[in-house]
C-alpha cells in the first residue's frame, strides 16, 4: 500500500505509514465474486386438477344441452315439413323436392 501523503511504500497490513505516521483508512471489505448472480430457486407448480370433477361435470352438462338443441332443431324442421305437406298438398311436395319420373314424350 502507498502513503497518499508521501509516496512511501508500506506493507498492505501496515494502519499508518511508517515514514510519515499518516493513518491509512481502512478499506472496504471487498465481497466475494459471484459468477452466478442470485437466481429464484426452482418452485414446482402445485398440482392441476383439484378440480377436475367438477369440470367433467360441466362438460357434460355443455354436451348435453347441445344434443338436447339439436334434437329440437330437428324436430322443429320435421314439423315445418309436414305443415307444408297439409297446407300446399302431397302433390306441390312431391313435384318440388323429387325427380320428375315421367317418361320423355316421343317426337
């Protein structure tokens, strides 16, 4: 260590300077290198699915209104259907939603 004062070299336990009696201030401890700053430490997720019967339920609730829906569709076309077969008659059906099956007249 150098005296700041006069320049002289001293041993680095050395408190003052054994020429000019200058007291040297003490360092600050230096902290240790770390090559691996701090990092979180590793926390495992806790278990998914506490509640997964209740989830199960509700899919199949969602299922079933679903199917429930669509058999209403249905039914509710089926009904349209048969109104328009009383209301225009068998024959206005049949003439808009099957292939004619008359032969071709002849020339």
């Amino acid at each position: 260590m150098t005296c700041p004062n006069c320049g002289l070299a001293n041993p680095d336990t050395a408190k003052f300077c054994a020429n000019c009696g200058t007291p040297f201030a003490a360092a600050p401890p230096q902290q240790p290198y770390n090559a691996y700053p701090n990092q979180p430490q590793y926390q495992p997720a806790p278990p998914a699915g506490g509640n997964s019967m209740g989830k199960n339920i509700a899919i199949g609730c969602l299922i079933a209104v679903l199917i429930v829906i669509l058999f209403g569709l249905s039914c509710t076309r089926a009904c349209f259907r048969r109104h328009r077969y009383y209301r225009y008659g068998a024959a206005a059906i049949l003439t808009t939603t099957a292939p004619s099956l008359a032969l071709p007249r002849p020339l």
